[in-house]
C-alpha cells in the first residue's frame, strides 16, 4: 500500500533542500469527495498533501501553465517543479519530453505506483452506495477501497468502482520518476481494448448513430480540451485569438481566414472539433480519461482516442508514452508500416 | 389561484396540454436534462437537479437572427426570423432556476426588449417544484435571496405533498393552465394548506451550504479589481467553460455570420452563448485582449455576479444552484472564492 507519509517526507526533503520551485500535487477539498489541486511552496505545507483512490487528477496538465508563466519572467527560476504522478501521467511526461514541450530538467517526479487498484469511478460509487454520501474513501488492505459513510465504513473490492482507464491500463506504476511511492507489482490486462468492443461490433449505421447522438449533446465547454496535457496548443483551433483585424484589414484578407468551425453547437461543427481532437492526439494520448470524467454531459470521449490508440498499436505497433526517445507516431515511417490504403 | 391536483393525475392533465409543446426533466443515462415529451405518461418530477438549466429553452445556445443572400443583381436581401410562438410549457423549474430568469429578463429586457428571447420568454409557462429536500449537495439558494419554494419568475409552483401536489398559481398564463383541466383540481383542504406551510418551513431548514455574510461581497470586491487574490484563486482553473455554460444566469453571447454559399452569397447571422473563460472573450480588433490570463477571467465571472450586476440591477447574478461547484473538473467553489474575498485582508 502507497504511504502518505512517504511521500511527505520527500516532498518536503526536495522542497527544504530547494530542489524544486514547488510541488504539484492534492489537497482535500473542504466539499466534496473528489480533493483539488494543490501548488505547494513551503515545506510545512506538505502536510496538506493526500493520496487516495480519490485522487484522479492528471497533474502533468499544470506544467502548460508553468511554461506559459515562464516565457513571461525576465528571469525565470530554472529550478524544476516537482510534480506527483501516477502511472499513466508519467507516461504524459514521457510525451512533453519526446516532443520537446518540456525538458527532463524542468521536472521533479514523484511517482506513485496505483500497485493492484488504480482510481475511482464516482459514478460507479455512487451508484454502489445507492444514495448514500461518501465522505472519505482510502486505500484498503487487500486491493479494496476503505469507504466513510454517514453509517460508518465500508469496504468495496477496487475492481468494482474503479475508472474503465484503469480496468484497462497499461501503466499501473510511473514509467519516468525521480522517486518512486510504493511497488511495481505485477498485473496481467488480458485485453487493453475490451471496452471498445461494445461499440466496435456494431453495424456502421447503428455506430453512427450512437455517435451522433452523444456528439449531439455537446455544448462545447471544451472543458475535454483544456483538462488534457497534450492540448497545449498556444492556439487552438476553436478559439482563433491571432487574426487581428484593424480598420485598414482589406475585405480578401478577411474573407481568406481560414475558418475551422462555426461556434454552433450544431452535429456538424461538434463532429469536426470532436475529430480535430481525437485525430491530434493519436498516437500521444496515454488513457488518463480525464476528458471523459470532466464531460458535464457524460460523452463517451475516451472511446474515441482508445480507438486510435488501438489502430496505432495494431498498424504500427506503437504505444504513446513509455519512450521518450522513440520518433513520434505520426511524423515517422517504417518500409515495413501497412500500406493497404494506398491503391 | 390555489389547487391540488392528485399525484396520478399529473399524466391526464399534461394530456390536456396537447396544444402547448411540453418540456420536462428527463434522465439521460446519471443525469437529467429537459427534453420535449411526447408521452405525457412519461413525465417524471422526481429528479435531481438538471445539467442545463430552463434558460436553454428560453435562450437557446444557438438562434439564428436573420437569413441574408444576393440575387443575381448583388441586391442584398435580409429576413429575420423570429421563434415561431408557440406556447409551451416547461414543468419541473426549480424554484433557483425560475429566479435565473428574472434575472435574464433584466438584461434582455433593459431599454432595448430583445424580440428573440420575449418572444419565447412570453410564450412559455413555467411550472416550478418546491425542493421539499435539495436536489443538489451544493445548493445554497438561502444566501442569495432564494429559497426552496421561491415563486420568482415562476406561473405556477407545485409543492409535494406525497400524494398531492399543491400547485400555486401566480399568473394568468398559470390560471390558463390549472383551468385546462378544472375536473382534475380540487380546492385544497385545511389540513393541505397546513402540510404545504410545513414542507415549506422545513425544505429551507435542509439546505446545507451557504455563504456567511453575502451583502458584505459587493462593497468588497470593489476595492479588490487589482488584487493578487485573482492570482492565487485561479491557480488550479483550467479555462473551461462549464461554469459558465451550466450557468442559469450567465447570459453574454457572441453573433457570426454562418456562409452557406459563397456565390451567390447566402447564410445565416447567428447568435451563439458566449463564455468569458474563452481566451477570444471580448477580444478586440486590435489585438488587445482586456483579460488575457485566467486570473482575470475568473475574477471577471465573480465580479459581473456579485459587483457589476447588483450596481445595475440590485440583484446577485447567482441563483445558488450549485451547478459550478459540482461540475468544476478541479473543485472551483464560489461559495469558498466568496468567502475568501469578503474575509480578504482583514
């Protein structure tokens, strides 16, 4: 079982010997099950850190913010931030650093192993609990969850509320860390694409038409864009920021703006922002499924990029996020990749 | 006009209603949306809070304004197009998201009376629901002027009392509804009108947040524009824009042109909800950008709620249905962020 305190006692150790500027890590929330984010400066503070089935944050996406607030000091503290991880978010970093968004320098990593569980589904929890509030859930024993009702506690196999990604993930501890919470223990996924089947055996038309009506209750909050680590785009196709007009813009150069998508909620213009995202993230998402969690409208958004994930691995057998070395998916080739599609 | 109305009857009476197009809360997979019903056997009045709020009815996050083409003589032709009025009725409005039309009907009800939204506002009866227990674990209704069975806003407003529904009309557009099916109502009881003050005096005893001291905010975070405070709020912010989307009282919108053809021309103008989380929010022509960091568009979604809004309009722009709270992907509390400003520095 991960222990808290030792991750306290590291944090503080790299945060006392000025290692690092600060940390990224979780505080609990003073409402909700769910903690928050937490950016820890002073060494006392690392008592406000927790590490719980709770903790489904994929930190990694706050190391945008650091480089955007970087690039604005005249002097910037080269210092690293240090950073908690977990499996799949360390293979987030792995992807930063293989296309040079950041630098191995520019980040401690804490890793932390979710050993034989992984993180909670609350809506699996809820559902379990039928009503009733969890106030506090940790860690069991015996891959379970320790969960604090209003009746007291109770126990719950982890297999049975935990978050699909983690039912079906790849990296159950950190691939990249400076230290490592907790073991590297075995686990056997005997299929990583189990959950695309249910769609993948339908008829195209039926397919379709379980797409559209999910991508049809898109209100484009972007909110599956912005909590994503690898949507750090200066600008993003949805929301063009760098076209100035000024009185003297003539008319053609208006007219040859290129305009992506409307902002109409409308089938069309959700299926292209939907697409848009899915297909820049091939070969680089890593299944943290933090877009889909966030969705206020509960779209299936994971299945996109697992589905993606599954062609890379099946065509080109490559996997987003275990080498930080190795050529990115789409800007390399093989002589032996398929190419059936070329006729 | 006070009715009750026996809780199996609800189904008959929404049959009456076969002139009027029927929104009600409908459950979609773990969360409850309004949709229009066709069956009116399968209306359902015990839901949870839903994910958008009746403004999406009345304000619809997509309206096209006018149609434009040129003929073959470049003669710019322009249509309007206004909602076609048909009258409807939305059932289930939670007594908060009725206010939030109150508030909606301020600012597209100043000076100048926006024909979109009237047209649909006017012709739309709203049937609220007394949370007789709080359909939300972050509702906190009490600290902003609301209440569990506010009739702001509302035609009617339906009070459970297990087997009855106790239904209040306010408006003649309410009288028209409860009249449409006079055999069904009964004039309610003594021991009723008793239950329904009970219920009433208890739901509000269920709400458990709330914000200590609201009127102190305002004058507060007059002094605070230039505050780090924003800084440090807006730390774990991701620049989405649920908040603000889920909002019943948000209410800023964007207008593009949507070419369907470009020769000859021909499109649409449409008007889109806006969002001032958006990095292109109110982004000038020139380039500048008046709030170019996530800093500043926090700070701009709590001042225009409790500073701007009540200098204009002497209401808070929140309604304390929680939904920004319980939809923040990184647990952003108003309520927490309030709290924190009016306790700021002292």
């Amino acid at each position: 079982m991960v222990n808290l305190e030792e991750l306290k006692k590291e944090a503080s150790q790299i945060l006392k010997e000025g290692k690092v500027k600060y940390i990224i890590g979780l505080q609990s929330s003073s409402n909700g099950l769910l903690p928050v984010p937490a950016f820890i400066k002073n060494p006392e503070d690392v008592e406000k850190l927790v590490w719980n089935p709770a903790c489904v944050y994929n930190l990694t996406l706050f190391l945008r913010d650091e480089k955007r607030r970087k690039a604005k000091e005249k002097e910037p503290d080269e210092k690293p931030v240090g950073i908690i991880v977990k499996g799949c978010d360390s293979r987030a970093i792995n992807v930063l650093l293989q296309e040079e968004f950041i630098k191995r320098d520019d980040v401690y990593i804490l890793g932390i192993s979710c050993e034989n569980t992984g993180v909670l589904d609350e809506k699996k929890l809820a559902k379990k609990l039928k009503g009733k509030k969890a106030e506090k859930v940790e860690f069991g024993e015996k891959d379970d969850f320790v969960i604090t009702t209003e009746d007291g506690k109770i126990k719950i196999a982890a297999q049975e509320v935990l978050s699909e990604r983690c039912l079906e993930c790849k990296a159950h501890f950190p691939v990249i860390y400076d230290v490592l919470i907790g073991e590297k223990t075995k686990r056997n996924i005997e299929n990583p694409f189990k959950s695309l089947e249910r769609i993948e055996s339908l008829p195209p038309e039926e397919r379709w038409k379980f797409w559209k009506e999910q991508i049809d209750k898109c209100i484009r909050c972007y909110a599956c864009r912005s909590v994503c680590p690898m949507c750090y785009c200066d600008e993003c196709v949805v929301d063009t920021i760098s076209f100035v007009v000024t009185p003297d813009t003539p008319a053609e150069e208006k007219a040859q703006k290129i305009k992506w998508l409307e902002k109409s909620p409308v089938s069309s213009e959700n299926f292209v922002y939907h697409f848009v995202r899915a297909i820049h993230l091939t070969g680089r998402c890593i299944d943290c499924g933090e877009c889909e969690r966030v969705c206020p409208l509960d779209i299936p958004i994971r299945f996109l990029n697992k589905k993606l994930e599954k062609e890379a691995k099946e065509l080109f057998d490559y996997e987003a996020g275990f080498d930080p070395d190795q050529p990115s998916l789409v800007s390399s080739f093989k002589d032996e990749d398929p190419e059936d599609f070329i006729r | 006009m006070e009715k009750v109305l026996l809780k199996k009857a609800l189904p008959q009476w929404v049959k009456k209603l076969e002139s009027y197009t029927i929104y009600s809360p409908q459950e979609e997979g773990d969360f409850w949306n309004y949709e229009v019903i066709k069956n009116a056997e399968i209306i359902d009045l015990d839901y949870l809070n839903t994910v958008l709020s009746p403004k999406k009815i009345i304000f619809p996050q997509r309206e096209v304004l006018f149609e434009f083409s040129t003929s073959n003589e470049d003669e710019l032709k322009v249509k309007e197009i206004l909602p076609e009025e048909r009258p409807a009725v939305i059932f289930g409005v939670r007594p908060c998201d009725g206010k939030a039309l109150t508030l909606t009907d301020k600012v597209f009800g100043g000076d100048f009376k926006d024909p979109y939204y009237w047209k649909r506002r006017n012709s739309t009866t709203l049937v609220g629901l007394t949370c007789n227990t709080p359909p939300s674990s972050n509702c906190f209704c009490l600290s902003v002027d609301g209440s569990p069975h506010s009739k702001e806003g509302l035609d009617i407003l339906m009070t459970d009392l297990g087997d009855k529904y106790y239904a209040e009309s306010f408006t003649k557009k309410g009288d028209e509804l409860l009249n449409s099916a006079k055999a069904l109502f009964k004039s309610p009881t003594a021991k009723d009108k008793k239950d329904l003050e009970k219920i009433k005096a208890e739901s509000k005893k269920k709400i458990k947040r709330q914000i200590k001291a609201t009127e102190k905010i305002p004058a507060k975070l007059k002094d605070m524009f230039a505050s780090p405070f924003w800084d440090d709020e807006s730390l774990s912010c991701i620049r989405c824009g649920i908040c603000t989307y889920l909002c019943p009282t948000c209410h800023c919108f964007d207008m593009n042109d949507e070419v369907t053809s470009s020769s000859p021309i021909k499109g649409e103008r449409v008007r889109t909800w806006d969002n001032c989380q958006f990095p292109d929010f109110t982004m000038h022509s020139s380039g500048h950008n008046p709030r170019p960091d996530k800093a500043s568009r926090l700070r701009q979604r709590i001042l225009h709620k409790f500073q701007y809004f009540v200098e204009l309009y002497k209401n808070y722009q929140c309604i304390g249905c929680g939904r920004c709270i319980s939809k923040c992907p990184v647990g952003i509390d108003i309520i927490e962020v309030l709290e924190k400003a009016r306790d700021y520095g002292s």
